[in-house]
C-alpha cells in the first residue's frame, strides 16, 4: 500500500475525504481498507443494480459491507448520507471513469486515449461542496491474491466560490483522464471496460 499517509493524517484529524477510483485494478480490494487502517470508515457509492455480483462476493469477505454502501439509485436520498458521511469524518469511495445511464446530467466531455468520452462531475461537486479532499485510489493487480494499492492526492478541499465550482470541476474531470489515462497505458490488462466508452 503506497501513499496512505494522507489518509492515516486525516483520520487522525477526524475529517473526511472522496476517494476517487476507476475499473481499474480491483475496486473489491480498496473496500478492505477499512479493515487495513484503524479508524477508517469508508462508505461507497455505488448503482447497487449494476454491481449485484461484486457486492455479494465482496460481503463474502466482510459482511459489514452492506451496511456502508450508498445506493445512488436512492437520488437525493443519497446525496444527503454522503454530505452526512463525508461532514461526520468518514470517507466516500466512487469510480468516476463511466456514466451509469445517460439519464446524468452532471457529466464533462473529456480526451481520453485519443478520443473523448463523458465522466462524472459529481465526485469533484461533492468534495467543493463539502470542502473535503480527493484522493485518486488505485488498487492494480499484480499476482494472484495480490493488489498493489497506491494514493495520490488530487485536490486539497480548498474552497472554491459556487460561480467557479462548474469550470474547476471540468479542470479535474480532465486531470482525472489523464491520470487514469497514464495507468491504463502502463497496464492496460488492469482496466475493466467492456464499453465502448467512446461512442455517442
């Protein structure tokens, strides 16, 4: 596990933060976090619909799952348990790589392996609106029952004035491609799209 130190300092500092991930490596592996780090509390947010079977393979390995996934079906519902999760100190885990559906609205056209696909903007939205940190979470597979999790800190939960949120959240979908991009291309066998992300 590399760069968890800012992870470990802000536990101790009773905030919370975003965790930002992809379908990339093992999305399965960073939800035992929680359980590698004391103090830890990790809610995720996810379509339940679109991830039955990992959810249950994943309560195989900690039953207590259930019980700190966010459903985003639930709308605004879920919105506000992660604007409770992240201001109650946990942290709120979110693959920010593909749209659920085309019904999202909150979404940025950015330059992806050549060409542009459509992301999220909401997990950037989230972190302004709570002024919480980012932190890009990686989990790549390396060998059998092995997965090398690395961190790294995206953006520092400073305030960004409402007028300015929509721009500054654009600028981070797109450093968020790149960083995605930069994986993908030194183990593209890591990333789990069967999509083709880039047709309109």
């Amino acid at each position: 596990m590399r760069g968890a130190e800012p992870i470990q300092e802000l536990v101790k500092q009773g905030k919370g933060a975003v965790l930002l991930g992809a379908h990339y490596g093992s999305f399965e592996a960073l939800r035992a976090l929680d359980r590698e780090l004391p103090g830890l509390s990790v809610r995720y947010m996810m379509f339940t619909k679109h991830a039955g079977k990992s959810t249950r393979v994943l309560e195989g390995i900690n039953p207590e799952v259930s019980e700190k996934i966010i459903a985003l079906e639930n709308g605004p519902m879920a919105m506000i348990q992660v604007s409770d999760a992240l201001s109650s100190g946990e942290f709120v885990a979110i693959l920010g790589d593909r749209l659920p559906d085309a019904t999202v609205r909150a979404k940025q056209d950015v330059s992806f392996l050549g060409d542009d696909i459509q992301v999220p903007i909401s997990p950037y939205l989230t972190a302004m609106a709570a002024r919480v940190p980012i932190i890009l979470s990686f989990a790549r597979w390396e060998s059998r029952n092995h997965y090398a999790a690395e961190f790294t800190p995206f953006y520092d939960g400073a305030p960004v004035p409402r007028p300015e949120r929509a721009k500054a959240a654009a600028r981070m979908a797109q450093d968020y491609a790149k960083a995605l991009e930069g994986w993908c291309r030194v183990d593209p066998f890591n990333w789990f799209n069967f999509f083709d992300i880039w047709r309109r």
